[in-house]
C-alpha cells in the first residue's frame, strides 16, 4: 500500500513539474512541512508511544505559546539529593514526538539534570499541521525561555536541523539560543541535502525543485546553502558532541564527518549497526551523551 501510494504521488510530481513547475513546487512545499513518515505506521512506534504516554504521566506538563501556537512540553526532575540544578533539552526528530527521548531523559535525570521534552510544532500534542527548522527554532527558543537557562541540548536527526537554526538565531529569528553544550545523534548537515533527497523521492522536475526549494528560504529569508549546520558552529566555541551511525541509511554519515570538523571543540563518536533509529536506545549512545554533559567544559576565551 505504502509503495502505491508513493507511486501515485511521483506520478502526480512529474505531471505537475511539467505542466506547472512553480505550482507544483509550491504543493511540494506544503508536503515537504507536513509531518508523515515514510515508512509508516508500525507496531513498534505505537509501543513507544503508549510507554512513553504511561512514563510521560508523571511529569510536569505545560503548555508553551511561541510565534505559530503552542508546543506541548514536559519538564523531568532528577531525586532532590542528585539534582545539579541544570537543565538540559531533548529535541525529537521528525514525525516523532517527545515520547521517542525518553531513554535519554531517563540517562540524564538519573545523572541529576533536570530535562525539559516537547513536542515540535504540528507533532503529538502540539498545534498546528505543517512546520519547518523555522517553526521548530521558535519553539525551542519559546520552550528555552520557559524553562532556562539551559546547560545543553540534545538533537535526533530533524531536531538537530531545528537546533542548529535556533542557535544560529539569524532572521527570520529575534537573536540565538543561548545553550551551554549541544549533542547531535544522526543529525543532518545542510538543509538543501534533505530538500534534494524529498525531490528525488517524490519525483519533482528541476523547474519544480527550484521553485519549491525558492519557497522554502523565502520562508527564512536567506539562501538554502546558507542552512548548513558545519558552517553555523564553524566560528562558534560552543563544544558539540556528534554521534552517528556509519549504517545510518536516512542521514548520510558524511553529514556527520562534517559536523565533526565544525567549531574548535568537536568530539566525534561514530558507531556502528545501529541505523538511523535503533540509536535512540543504546546503552553506549545514552551513556555517552551523559558523560559529555558532564564534563567540565574549558573557560571560554
């Protein structure tokens, strides 16, 4: 069914790029902001949500109003005698929603942080039906200034796109983000690679592709080879953690080599058989993610 679909919509694309190329860029826009995953719903993903809707019962919740709705958020204490009195994000991936952090937030509050999850715009208990890294950078500032100062942030795949922008802070965007650390797990690099992959997988014409991509950076005001998360941190001094798997089929692990040359405080910890979804729950990955938010950073210069 999945594979029929799929066929049905390239066929579409490819009549539309060449009858109506500027239309049908700006209908592929409104596909390309729609959270859907394409490989569908599955038994297993819907076991993650009822366990995390059961874990998630628990915690702090609030509702955040940024500039397009609001986003739903959870805030997670570690046991009073371990608290550090610091707070640390986790910013889901895309067609997800916070449930899918909670190995981490178990790693982190177990570790004395206080964790703060939301859900991105137009995903799980969030407002609205379409977003962007535009969008999800507002909410996550949104989020930050409710529930801040944060020591750190920890990014899967579409968040860290939405990470990066926020920091970034450039218009369509007030000013940065203001975080301590940031780790990226199977974060993608440059925007314009996943904008090309989703052209290629709907069957979008040049024409089309061009229009489309020219829709999406009006909606952020610059260029989209100006998105590109290695040349955001290039001359930023905020120390970054970048995990990666080499198997990772959805983001190709070069982005995560150049992620890994960015900035002048980069530790690179790639692994291996753990694809772009199972490293969200190992041990090692969770492990790891904590000891870097641990660890004493050096005095900036």
């Amino acid at each position: 069914m999945k594979s029929l679909a799929l066929k049905a919509m390239r066929t579409g694309f490819q009549f539309g790029s060449a009858v109506a190329p500027r239309a049908t860029g700006r209908i592929a826009l409104r596909l390309f902001r729609r959270p859907f995953d394409p490989m569908g719903p599955s038994d297993k993903k819907q076991q993650v949500i009822e366990t995390g809707r059961a874990r998630f019962a628990g915690a702090e919740s609030r509702r955040i109003r940024h500039a397009k709705g609001h986003v739903q958020a959870y805030r997670f204490l570690p046991k009073p005698e371990q608290d550090r009195g610091e707070t640390v994000a986790v910013v889901h991936g895309w067609a997800n929603q916070a449930y899918f952090m909670s190995a981490f937030i178990e790693g982190l509050t177990a570790a004395g942080f206080r964790v703060v999850a939301f859900d991105l715009p137009a995903h799980g208990d969030s407002s609205g039906t379409e977003t962007d890294p535009f969008d999800g950078a507002r909410a996550l500032q949104a989020v930050a200034a409710a529930f801040g100062p944060l020591h750190g942030v920890v990014a899967y795949s579409f968040g860290g796109a939405v990470t990066a922008v926020a920091v970034d802070g450039k218009p369509p965007l007030s000013g940065p983000l203001d975080a301590g650390r940031i780790a990226f797990i199977s974060a993608p690099d440059a925007i314009v690679d996943i904008t090309r992959r989703f052209g290629a997988m709907t069957g979008l014409g040049r024409a089309a592709q061009s229009a489309f991509e020219k829709a999406l950076s009006l909606r952020g005001g610059r260029a989209l080879d100006d998105l590109r998360t290695s040349a955001m941190f290039e001359s930023r001094d905020i120390p970054l953690l970048v995990v990666h798997s080499r198997d990772d089929r959805e983001i190709p692990f070069t982005d995560a080599e150049r992620l890994a040359r960015a900035g002048s405080a980069t530790a690179f910890a790639p692994v291996d058989r753990l694809g772009h979804r199972r490293i969200l729950y190992a041990p090692d990955v969770i492990e790891r993610v904590v000891e870097f938010m641990q660890s004493p950073i050096p005095p900036r210069l």
